[in-house]
C-alpha cells in the first residue's frame, strides 16, 4: 500500500510546490503546505475512491491547505508595494506593521524537472505576477491559478473548491479585471542572448566595480527594491547613485549566476560570506527592475554554498 501510495502521488510533488508558491509566495509556507497535502493524502488513501484523477485529487487538498494558511495571515509583498520609493539613500528598515510579510524567491530547481514545460512554469512565477496574485482574495487567486495557469476545467475547480461551476466562472471574471489593472511587461527568458548580456553586466559590474557596466544594464525607469525593508528606488539616476554605494572595489564581490523566478539572478557574495540573492527582470530594451533579497541564508536553497568558490 505505501508503496503504491509513493508511486502515484511522488510524481506530482514538485509541480504542487510550485503551485503552493504562487498562492502563499514563500518556498518555506508552500514547502510545509505540500508535506501537509501529503500527509492527508496519505491518511485518505485507503478512502480515495478514484472518481477523479490522482493528480486532480492532490490539487484539491493542496489548495485548501494554502486556503488555511491564507486565512491566517495578510499578503505577502514587496516594497514597492507597501509606499513610495526613497528621496534619498537612507538604508531601508523594517515595517512599521510586524503583520508585514514579504515575499520570497523560489529556485528553478525545486519546481521544474520536464523541459517540455520549462517556458510556461517560468511564465507563472515570475516576480511580478507573485506579486500581482497577492492583491486577489484567496479564493481569487485560486481559481484563477487552477483555471489560467493550470488550465483546470470549472468543473473541476468548483469541485475542488466546493462551490459551483457558474461561481468558478464569475470569481474567475473578478479575478482577470483585477489583474488587468496592472499589466505586467514581456520579460527575456533567462537563456536569451540579451538576457545573459544584461546578467554579464550585473556581474561584472560588482565583480569589477565597473559603475558603466551597470549603466549600461539599466533602463531609464529602473527600480532597486530590497526586499526585507520597505526601501525601495526608482529611476537610473538614483538607482546607479545607490549601486555606486555598495559596489565597493573590485574583488569585494562574488556573483554566481543562477535562475529564480524563471528569471536571470545571481547568488550574491561580500567579502567571502554569502550576502543574499539578486533576481533580475531582462526585457529587451534594459533591465527593469533589481529584487535584493538580503538574507544570506537564501543562497542555500539555490544550491550554492554559503562561502564562494574558489574563482
């Protein structure tokens, strides 16, 4: 029995992390959620009857564990989300509100493990759409990661949600309006030649303390956020002032290109101790926006370790 159990539901652990991450925005609360699903799976089993899919089965649990969770705690943002950008390079602090949490990156690792769906899995985390998930109620958010990402039918999702087709229908409609008021931009896959140039920039840029080479990577609307505290800044000038900061000299900083987000980014290193990581949002014309996420613990869960290499 429990190996029939690990042989069927095993193959769907990471795209139900994935699909946790987008509703709760932490790899840590989608992590706990996907071993509570397991879990109750697992005390179902001898129960579960097979009137749907295995997989359908799953997903059902596992959304209603995120549902839980949700109900528990606010949004989780970023900082640009939560006031105006800074005048001025005073370092960011904390909010003011404890109940504020803040979003978290997920490595590419954790989540994708088929190539044939590597282009739409990294399509529904990037940054921006986390972030833009995290405004809809929960229930919202749900339907439409069921019904738009995951391409659920309404039956399916009104079962799994215990409600009705037409009310999967209509919260669905709610849901694309709200997203609708804030389109996101094209990104540049992190493979793309354009992107690998503007990541070689970022890098080199830290690496050798080449301030043009940042310049160059930088789109006139560019935006720093550092995630953690509510500071965040907006525009070339005043983002290049604040990497002029923190750049130091050359050989202070090691960066060791990785994928999070289904974006280029970096696991960050200062003065031979792990700093933190540094997702990038490439378009075709600069990058767009630099997410710091200074906590130097993350760099483990990308596979790095937490002193750099030897170059």
């Amino acid at each position: 029995m429990v190996s029939d159990f690990d042989s069927r539901t095993e193959p769907f652990r990471k795209e139900l992390l994935a699909h946790c991450y987008r509703m709760l925005a932490s790899v840590h609360e989608a992590e706990d959620a996907v071993q509570e699903t397991y879990l109750r799976a697992w005390r179902s089993w001898s129960g579960f009857e097979e009137r749907s899919s295995v997989r359908v089965w799953l997903y059902r649990i596992a959304t209603n564990v995120c549902l839980t969770a949700l109900e528990q705690r606010g949004r989780r943002a970023l900082p640009s989300g939560l006031g105006t950008p800074a005048s001025d390079l005073s370092p960011g602090s904390p909010p003011d509100d404890p109940s504020v949490l803040f979003m978290e990156p997920i490595a590419e690792s954790l989540v994708l493990d088929d190539p044939a769906t590597i282009v739409t899995t990294r399509e529904s985390l990037r940054l921006a759409l986390i972030a833009a998930l995290q405004y809809l109620p929960a229930k919202q958010r749900a339907v439409l990661i069921l019904r738009e990402v995951l391409a659920f039918p309404a039956a399916e999702v009104a079962t799994m949600l215990d409600t009705s087709v037409a009310a999967v229908k209509s919260t669905l409609q709610r849901a694309r309006a709200r997203l609708d008021e804030n389109p996101t931009e094209a990104i540049v896959e992190p493979d793309d030649p354009r992107a690998q140039a503007l990541l070689a920039d970022y890098v080199s840029g830290f690496e050798n303390a080449d301030m043009a080479a940042l310049e160059r990577a930088l789109r006139a609307d560019a935006a720093i956020e550092m995630v953690g505290t509510t500071a965040w800044f907006n525009g070339r000038v005043m983002c290049l002032q604040l990497l002029a900061s923190a750049v130091g000299s050359p050989g202070d900083w090691r960066m060791l290109p990785i994928v999070a987000n289904g974006q280029p980014a970096v696991g960050a290193y200062f003065k031979g101790e792990a700093y933190g990581i540094a997702v990038l949002t490439p378009t075709a014309t600069g990058l767009t926006h630099i997410h710091v996420f200074s906590t130097p613990s993350l760099v483990t869960h990308f596979g790095l370790p937490l002193t750099p290499p030897a170059p």
